[in-house]
C-alpha cells in the first residue's frame, strides 16, 4: 500500500526496524524459556552450561503437575465440547432473528470477554460457594465454559453470516427438514470454523487463570494455578520445562493454522 | 404426474411497515408457464418464496391443486426450485447434488442413480458428473441446478431469476432450453425475472409486478402491445405516453400509448386511417439495427421513434432542429386505463 | 373489490412459534454466560452492601473508601493502563503499518509472529520475563557488556517489570485491529494523495491514521479495557509492590476474608469497563458498524 513511496528507503528502513524489534519483543520471553528448560542447573544461567533433561523428568515424575496436566486437559475438552455446541446454537438463533434479538443475545454473550478476569472469578466464587460447587468439576467447568463461549462465538458468528443461507432453503425445498438441512448442509461446510473454534475454546480452557486461582481447589487444581502459585514462591526451572512444552503445542496449533488459510486463500 | 393449478388467494406480507405483498391472488394453470415480471422491491421474490415456504404471509392462502399449503413446511411441498445464485451444495459433487433430494426420500440406491443420471443426460451433464461443483463454470451450474430441480419430478417448478449470473449470448440459449425443458415435462412453473424481453420470448402469460400488487396479467403480446397501465407500459418496453389529442385530434380525450418502433417517417404503405404528429428533432442516435430520434413536439412533449435501419433512408441527413412528421397506424395507438 | 382479510391467527401462531424456537436455540450459551458471568457481577454488586451477617449495610463502603490503599491502588491501576496502552499505540501502530504494507501472504507468515504470543499461556510469558529482566538476568547481562550501564537496572518486581508484561500481553490485540484498518484502506486512495504531492510522513498524517482511527480506536479501548483488571501480571512481575485493584481484591480476601469489601473494589471497575462498553455502543451507533 505504500508502493508510490517505494523511493523512500529511510522511511521503509525505519518501519521494518520497529516492526523487527518489537517482533522480538514479542518472541523474547517464549524463545528465551527453552534453552533454560534443557539446562543441568538450577540458576537459570544463560546460556547454560550444561545440558539435561532433569527438569523434564521432574515435571513428569510429579503426581502433582500430572494430576494438574489431566485436570486442565480434561477441562480443556470438556470446555470445547460445551462452548462450541452452545455458541454455534446461539449463532444461528442471531443469525435467523436478526435485529434486537440477536443484538441483545450478542451483547450478553460477550460479558465474559469484556469483564476482568478477577471479577467474574470472585462473582463465580460467591455464586459457587452458595451452591457448594467450589473446587468441583461442574464448578470450575461452567468458569470456563463462560469464558470461551464468546471466543467460539467471535470465531462461529461471521462465518455463518458469510454462508450462503439459501443453501438450507435449496435443501429445504428438496426435502429435507430443518435439522437435517443444518447438519447435513450448514455443518459439513463451516466444519475449519468450528475447529479453529473448538482449538480457541480447548487454549482459552488452558490458558486460564485466574478464575482456577479462586475456585479450582484441591483435586481440581489447574496447571495454570500451579504454576501461579510455583512462580510466586520462586523461580522453579521445572516451569521452563512446562513452558517450553506449552509453547511447542501452540506453536503447532498457531502455525498449521496459519498455512491452513493461506492455503484457503490462494 | 399430472400438472397442477396454483392459486394464491389475496396474500399478504408486511416487513415491519413495508408492505411487501398486498392482498395478491394469482390463478396459474395446471402446465403454465408463467412469468412474474417487476422491477426490484415490487414483489415478485416475496411472492415465489412465499410459494416455497420460505415466507411466511400474514394473511391470505395458497394452494397447490385442491390442497392448501399456506401453513405447510417447505420440505413437506414438494416443489422444485433454481434459485437465483443456484445455491448447489459446494461440499458435493454434481452428482451429489442431484441425487441429494432422492436419498432424501430414501429411494433404494439403483433408482437414485438411474434418476440422477437421466437428470443430467437431459441438461448434457453426464460426462461431467463426478466434478466438484468448484469446478463448474456459471452455465454448468445453472445445468446442474437444474437437473437438480427436477430430478425428484415435483408437482411445481419455481425460478428465481435463474439466468442474471449469466453472460447475455449463454442467457439467450439458456431460456430455449428452459423453455423447452418445461414442454418436455409439462410441469407448472413460475418464473422471476425483471427482464421483459426475457418474459416476452419464454412466457405463456405475465404477471407484472410493481409496489407488492400484480398490475396486469395477460399473454406477452397482450401485455406489450395493450397495457393497462402507464406502469405496464413504460416497464415493457420503450412506450410513448402521449396526451390522445396531439395524435387523434381535439376532441380526444385522456391518454395514448405508441410504441416507438410504431413510428414511421413517410406515410407510403400505411393505411388512410394513420395517423401523425410534428415536431423538432432534439436528437438523434445511431444504433446499429435501427436508428432512435428524439422529437419536441410544439406542446413540449417529447416523443421517441426507433427506424429500423431498413426503413431509415435520409435518417442520417436529418439535422438537429428540423421539422419531422411521424406517422402510426391507429391500430398501433393504444388508449391507456386511468392507473 | 373484496376488503383485506385480517391478519391470519393460525399463521402468526406459525410466526411465533419459529420465533421462539429460534430463541430457545441461544439459551444453552445465555444459561452459561447468564450463570457464570452475569449473575456472579450481580452477586458483586449485592455482596458490596452486605456484612458478614448478611445484612444490607453500608460499613464495606465507607471503611474501603476511606482507606488510602484503595486511592492509591486506583491510581496505580490507571497509571499501569495508561502506561501500557501509550507503548501500545507507539509501538503497535509502525508494526500494523508494516504488515499493512506488505502482501497480504507475507503478512499472514508475519501475523504467526503476533498470533503465537497471544496464544501462549500467560504464565508462561510472565515467566519469561522474569528469567529476562531478573537482576542476573539476559538483558542486565547485555546491558552491562555494552557498557550502557555499570550496576544492573532493576527491571522487575516494579512499575517497569509489570507494564513489560502488560504491553507485551496487550500489543497483539492492538495491532490486529488497526492492521485490519490498515489493510482496508483503497491503495488508489493513496496513489491519490501521492499523486497530488504527499510525502510519505504527509499520507501517514493525513490520509492514513485518519482512515485506520476506527481500528485504532477499538484497539486502544481493547488494551485499556483488559489491563484494568489485570491480576497475573502485577501479582508475579510486580513482586508485591505494584497493587492495582485487582491484587487489592485479592489481598482483601486471601488476607482478611473481607468478601464485602472485595466486592466494593470492583465495583469500579465494573463501571469504568461498563461505561466504556456504552461508550462504544453508542458511538457504533453513529458511526455505522466501521471497526468501532
């Protein structure tokens, strides 16, 4: 877009110099956490001097960060499972209603994401405590549950506005009821959105914090809250092992993903 | 399957305040064909899609031969629809497509294929059957949604301005085929379009549409040379709408309609009833087949003469100012309704 | 001619009935959210004005509102959102611009960059920043060995450490707005302006951050938003010593169990994010649905 300028190498120079470095801001503390989670000490030296796989071995030996592993692995699906299903649902009632309605449904839906994180985790907690459900599955579920319904709807919602809804009349008119022209006709082609949604609610689930701080007690302690806690007392190598194995995950998500829709779009 | 009659009986469709539909009845005949003409907004979408379920009409009812479909769900109609951007299903091949609607009705497999196959040998798309729909240009869509349309022989065919994503030669063809593949069957079939000379060579008979009421129902010619309405006039085609005095003397009263074609510039061969007006020549335009002139009469209307190009001699001496004489027959002068 | 029929029961029945079952199809989301979001905020709400007895009083209130740790955690929260979001806006608006000005496939390898981070655990971030900018940490190293300083800075567990976490969190979301912004704009808008003499700084001044101030805009209320109730970040970069309100809640629970006065402190917050959401519907309102 800046082409008519294209002489104007001091300036370009200059742009891609700032872009460069923050770049580098932005991947300093992700790529400076896996040499540290390979080294043979505990003083995080950089660049360390020797080379082990000790910190590994302590986080897969700990029944401790494995109970966690499990419990926000399991809640990572189980959240997925839940918020994909209800924000598609959702999505097509706004779609179909339009108007108020589906202003009024978008606006309520998006709370979630637009409220700090502390608030709704010391509201869920009162709300939780009254049903006795602290530090219970369906408990911690429905926190991020809650949480990632917007993100699935943010990634559903302008990909079922896209479709070519005179597809379901097509298939209607064909003969087919309104449940088996969704799944039969909707589904089947807006199947990359809800996966991309599914991935974002599954990384929303693990990613949390602060709502696991409050309410995920005991057996249902997360992996984010462990490491909170892990990070406030010291600075525990075994955390660069995590973090190095989180990071291979989403760099693998984030980058099959990107070639995904170049892919789509060339 | 015997073709059948569809009747709407004053129906009625508002969007908010909007009147989309207001109070239309429409009587199509069992193996008609028949065109709902209209600029956009006047109706005629709203109309077929209330046929097909997909609106749902405040008031009135609508019949498909002796069985009341008003409140019926559009899969339970069993009618064939192309819709306007053909929506096939991209995720199917064009085979797919087409046999979609019979495993739907659970035909035993055999059957299905045979059908589907026969479907697509009548729109010349045997050969490219197993091809994504990707893959298709616009006219072998148009085909495939076609063939998908009738393969499950509904009782009535729908078309929603199927041929507008088409280029002009490939629409021309494509309304002969359309118009033959509805003789082949014999099946009711309505058909949108805001193309006049495509409802004129296709039609059976034209409904026009304007403002959510249906203006004028008759057979092409009817229509195009007797409109009712001024509306029906102008939307049909380039219509001088003359005061009836400036052509058939004082004492003629409201007003007349001469299509512009109706013109000729020498009187020789017309007969002694013609009729003529004078005027300046404002402007004047060659067109290839035929040339258009714009005359200024002295009462200050204006009046358009299309020549053929075989009658045009001296067309292109004329210049800008002069006096012309234009004559008509009377047959082709046509007093207008009050509307 | 026949008068109209009247409006026909059995179809506005048919009507109502799609209606509500297109309504009833949000419920499972609006039971979840409604649930575990809304009913908790109002439960924040109720709670500021209840003792531990539950009965409504007005002591959570005048006891938080007269304690100098909320005035000054107030201030502390506006200055680590206005801090960060300033560094947004000067290092996230070249970025966007950059990628804005590049073809579209190099500036989808480019954005994995961007995407890669906002998708990292946030206590993974923090934790690298911690290994990083600790006294015997990567960048004092590099700094001493350049010789910029003698004696290492202290860059964490203060202001500085907590707003690098913060900025660094937040420069994803802002840059992905505004390069949406950025990449709408008409190019022959630009061979316009160019055409007509702009230098390149005139047509970033004049025809540009102009078209992309509606991305901007969301951005910059996306990152003030967000870090208002900022909680991981301050607790583990700030090292105890930055207390935005966020870590005042917490300490107000986990070290007096004082529910009531909690409630009261976010209470806030929930205003500001609140009047800021109306603030943003509004102004959608004018000015039509253009990335506002």
């Amino acid at each position: 877009m800046l082409e008519p300028w294209s002489d104007n190498r001091v300036a370009r120079v200059l742009l891609w110099s700032i872009a460069g470095l923050v770049f580098l801001f932005l991947m300093a503390p992700t790529l400076i956490v896996v040499p540290l989670s390979f080294s043979a000490s505990d003083l995080l030296e950089f660049p360390p001097r020797e080379w082990s796989l000790r910190w590994y071995e302590a986080f897969f030996g700990s029944a401790t960060w494995m109970a966690a592993l499990c419990v926000s692995l399991m809640l990572g699906v189980l959240t997925a499972l839940i918020a994909v299903p209800a924000a598609l649902c959702a999505c097509i009632a706004m779609n179909r209603l339009g108007g108020r309605p589906a202003t009024v449904i978008y606006g309520s839906l998006l709370v979630p994401s637009v409220t700090p994180g502390i608030l709704l985790a010391i509201g869920l907690f009162f709300v939780l405590a009254k049903l006795g459900l602290i530090g219970t599955l369906p408990g911690v579920l429905a926190g991020h549950a809650m949480l990632a319904i917007p993100v699935a709807m943010l990634v559903l919602y302008p990909a079922i506005n896209r479709f070519d809804w005179a597809q379901v009349q097509a298939a209607r008119s064909l003969g087919a009821g309104w449940a088996r022209a969704v799944t039969g006709i909707l589904l089947p082609q807006l199947r990359f959105s809800l996966l991309t949604a599914g991935l974002m609610a599954f990384l929303t689930s693990l990613d949390e914090a602060v709502i696991s701080i409050f309410i995920a007690s005991g057996e249902m302690s997360t992996l984010p809250k462990l490491m909170f806690l892990s990070l406030r007392d010291q600075i525990d190598p075994t955390i660069a092992a995590i973090s190095t194995l989180w990071t291979v995950l989403v760099a693998a998500i984030v980058v099959v993903q990107a070639l995904r829709k170049s892919k789509n779009a060339s | 399957m015997a073709p059948v009659p569809i009747n709407f009986d004053r129906v009625r469709k508002a969007f908010g305040s909007y009147l989309a539909l207001d109070d239309v009845s429409l009587a199509v005949s069992a193996g008609e064909f028949l065109t709902l003409l209209g600029p956009s907004g006047s109706g005629k979408t709203t109309l077929l899609m209330a046929l097909a379920g997909f609106v749902r009409p405040d008031a009135g009812r609508i019949r498909l031969g002796e069985t009341d479909i008003t409140r019926l769900a559009p899969d339970k109609r069993d009618i064939g629809i192309v819709f306007q951007n053909y929506a096939l299903f991209p995720h199917m091949t064009v085979r797919g497509n087409v046999e979609y609607p019979l495993r739907l009705r659970k035909r035993p497999a055999d059957e299905i294929r045979r059908r589907a196959e026969a479907a697509l040998d009548r729109v010349q798309l045997l050969d490219l059957a197993d091809r994504d729909i990707a893959a298709l240009s616009g006219g072998q869509r148009q085909r495939v949604a076609l063939a998908r349309a009738i393969v499950y022989e509904p009782r009535v065919m729908l078309m929603d301005e199927p041929l507008s994503a088409l280029d002009k030669n490939l629409r021309e063809a494509m309304q002969y085929e359309i118009r033959r593949l509805h003789d082949d069957l014999g099946i009711t079939t309505i058909y949108v379009t805001h193309d006049q000379r495509e409802a004129l060579t296709m039609s059976d008979r034209i409904a026009v549409m304007d403002g959510g009421g249906i203006r004028q129902v008759d057979t092409p010619q009817a229509i195009y040379h007797h409109p009712a309405t001024r509306f029906v006039a102008e939307f049909m085609g380039e219509a001088n709408i003359l005061p009836a005095a400036a052509l058939l003397g004082p004492a003629a009263v409201g007003s007349v309609m001469v299509r512009s074609e109706s013109f000729h510039l020498a009187a020789d061969g017309l007969p002694a009833d013609a009729v003529s007006v004078e005027g300046r020549l404002k402007a004047k335009a060659f067109r290839s087949e035929n040339w258009l002139l714009t005359l200024v009469l002295p009462s200050g209307e204006s009046v358009a003469l299309s020549i053929p190009a075989t009658r045009a001699a001296g067309c292109a001496e004329i210049a800008p100012g002069a006096l012309v004489t234009a004559h008509a027959t009377a047959t082709s002068v046509h007093p207008l309704g009050a509307a | 001619m026949t008068p109209a029929l009247d409006a026909d029961p059995a179809l506005a029945r048919d009507a109502a009935h799609e209606r509500r079952f297109f309504l009833s199809l949000s419920l499972p989301a609006l039971a979840v959210v409604g649930l575990a979001a809304i009913l908790p905020i109002l439960w924040i709400l109720r709670q500021s004005f209840m003792n531990l007895g539950g009965e409504v009083t007005l002591a959570n209130w005048t006891k938080i509102l007269n304690s100098s740790l909320t005035w000054s955690s107030l201030q502390t929260t506006f200055v680590l959102s206005g801090l960060t979001l300033v560094i947004c806006i000067a290092l996230g608006t070249p970025l966007a611009l950059a990628l804005a000005s590049t073809t579209q496939r190099r500036a989808n390898l480019l954005l994995i960059f961007l995407l890669l981070p906002l998708w990292t655990s946030i206590l993974v971030r923090t934790y690298g920043w911690l290994v990083l900018l600790r006294r015997e940490g990567l960048v004092n190293a590099a700094l001493q060995n350049i010789g910029l300083t003698a004696e290492p800075l202290p860059l964490v567990y203060n202001t500085t450490g907590v707003v690098i976490g913060m900025v660094h969190y937040m420069l994803p979301l802002y840059v992905l707005p505004v390069y949406a912004a950025m990449r709408d704009i008409d190019g022959n808008v630009l061979r316009a302006a160019a055409s007509m003499g702009a230098s390149l700084g005139q047509a970033i001044r004049t025809v540009i951050l102009p078209l992309a101030q509606g991305g901007i805009l969301s951005g910059s209320i996306i990152v003030f938003v967000y870090t208002l109730g900022f909680f991981i970040t301050p607790a583990v970069l700030g090292g105890g010593k930055v207390n935005p309100i966020a870590i005042r809640i917490e300490r107000t629970i986990g070290g007096f169990q004082d529910w009531g006065g909690a409630s009261v402190l976010g209470v806030p917050l929930l205003v500001v994010v609140a009047l800021i959401g109306a603030a943003v519907l509004g102004l959608r309102r004018v000015a039509g649905p253009r990335h506002a």
